[in-house]
C-alpha cells in the first residue's frame, strides 16, 4: 500500500488516486493507481459440459462481447456470494456446487482490482434479474468450442479466457 495517497477521482466503481510510496530497489515513486473493490466470475457448466457465456454490450469495449457471468463485489461482500449473485441475476440459475479455480489482476500496472474465478455445477433455474444498464445475451456454449473461442479471438474477455483455461485443467 502507498505512504500516501491523494485522491484524484472517487465513484462508484473505482478510485483514482496519486500514490507515492517506496520500491523494493529504495527508489520513491509516484503512481498513478486505480483501486476497485474487486469481482468475481463464473464458469457454470451443465451435464453436457455446455457453459453459460454471455453476450454482452460493453461500451467500453465499443460493442459485443462474449463473457462469463461476473460481476463487482459489493462492499463487504464475499466474493463467493457475488459469484452467486451474478450467476442468479444474469443467467437465472441457483448452483449446487461451487469450487474455487484461483484469482487473476486484470491489470496490475494501475489498478488493484481482483477478480475471483469459480466453477459452478448441479443447476436450478430462477428468474434472470439484470440491472438496468446491463444488456446481454444468455447462451450455452459446447465447453470444447469455447476452448476454442479463446484461441481464434472470437473470445476477448481476460476473465473469461482465464476462467475456461482453468476450468480445462481440472
């Protein structure tokens, strides 16, 4: 963490702020760094080894793209509970089963944010609740041909790409 820290912006979602600290070499440095509660992502598979990806418009990204169901940490909240949360929310489904696949940075060279990686198993259906802003597709992919997604650039997503690859080691 920074020796100090001077807030530039605060939302919502994230933080910015200019922090200046010392490095392992001894050497002052002033940074700038996005702090963010962190998140979670979702690789929900059925009996047919289908799994849940969403297409989604992100206007960051200037359009449509294929990802796992994810979303922000509330504060406070667990990241397995938001896990949960956001498998409810955008694909309408309680797991029975829940395993932990591992953590991943998005981008550590100006942001702290975490996103928490889970697979999800034995489903029950609920009815999706999106939030207002969120507009997305719900498909279930055959788990070989998203493998495959990640490799022929039809997915671009970080989480997801990292998830699947998880997910396919176990």
């Amino acid at each position: 963490m920074a020796d100090k820290r001077a807030v530039i912006y605060s939302g919502k979602i994230v933080d910015l702020g200019m922090e200046s600290t010392i490095l392992p070499n001894g050497e002052p440095c002033s940074l700038e760094i996005v702090r963010h509660p962190g998140g979670a992502a979702v690789v929900a598979m059925d009996e047919q080894r289908r799994i849940c990806l969403l297409r989604h418009y992100r206007h960051a990204a200037a359009g449509w793209l294929w990802e796992l169901p994810a979303g922000k940490c509330e504060q406070g909240e667990d990241p397995l509970h938001t896990a949960q949360r956001e498998l409810e929310e955008e694909a309408g489904l309680l797991a029975a089963s829940w395993r932990k696949l591992g953590i991943t940075f998005t981008t550590p060279g100006f942001c702290d944010e975490v996103i928490h990686l889970y697979l999800a198993l034995d489903f029950s259906a609920v009815p999706q609740r999106p939030e207002r802003h969120e507009i997305f597709e719900c498909h279930w992919v055959d788990f070989d041909k998203a493998r495959g997604w990640t490799c022929d650039g039809t997915l671009t997503d970080a989480k997801s790409i990292i998830g699947i690859y998880l997910a396919s080691r176990l």
